[in-house]
C-alpha cells in the first residue's frame, strides 16, 4: 500500500525515482544519500521543486493528501478538475511556451 507520504514526491515529481538501492522500495524512503552528501542532495532536492509551477505543485500535493481514503472514480474526476483549472493558467501556457523554444519555464504562479 503506498501511503500519503511516499506518494507526495512521486506525484509532484517530473522524474523517475529510482530505485536502486532496497531501502527506496516505496513506502520506506524515496531517496537515499550519504552523510556527506546531506545537504547537497537535499539542496538538489529543494531546487527541483522550487522551479516548478507553485500552482500545479500546490494541487498536486492536496490531491495526494485528499485522495488518500477516496475511491478511483472520485480520485479520477478531481484529477481532471485540477488538470482544467491548471490548463488555463499563465504557468500552463509558460510551460507550453519553454518547451516548444527549447528553455527552462520561469513560472510566476498564477
């Protein structure tokens, strides 16, 4: 069963997770570093998310938390009602716009 907090990262993540080591199986962690590498991992992390529409991450995250005791067919229309909302936003057409030119998205939240 995957629980609300090792589906929060898969959701909000544009990246496969990897799954190298046994301690990431989902549920348990969903990365693992060294101690030297803490804070550089963690940065990394930081970054990642940080560039990506506020909006659409906000959303993601309350769904995961929402949808967490829903059944399929309720999980699956707020889904679509959050994918409607975000379409039209300007971070959805930033989005649309960085990709066809080739560049990273400056999104502005709204």
């Amino acid at each position: 069963m995957m629980t609300e907090t090792s589906a929060t990262p898969i959701a909000i993540n544009t990246n496969v997770l990897p799954l190298r080591r046994p301690q990431t199986r989902l549920g348990i962690f969903n990365r693992v570093t060294d101690a030297d590498h803490l804070l550089s991992t963690a940065r990394e992390y930081a970054v990642t998310f940080a560039a990506k529409a506020p909006l659409a991450l906000t959303l993601a995250r309350q769904a995961v938390h929402d949808s967490v005791n829903m059944p399929l067919k309720d999980v699956l229309a707020l889904e679509i009602e959050n994918q409607l909302r975000i379409f039209s936003t300007a971070d959805a057409k930033e989005g649309i716009r960085a990709f066809l030119e080739k560049r990273r998205p400056s999104f502005s939240g709204v």
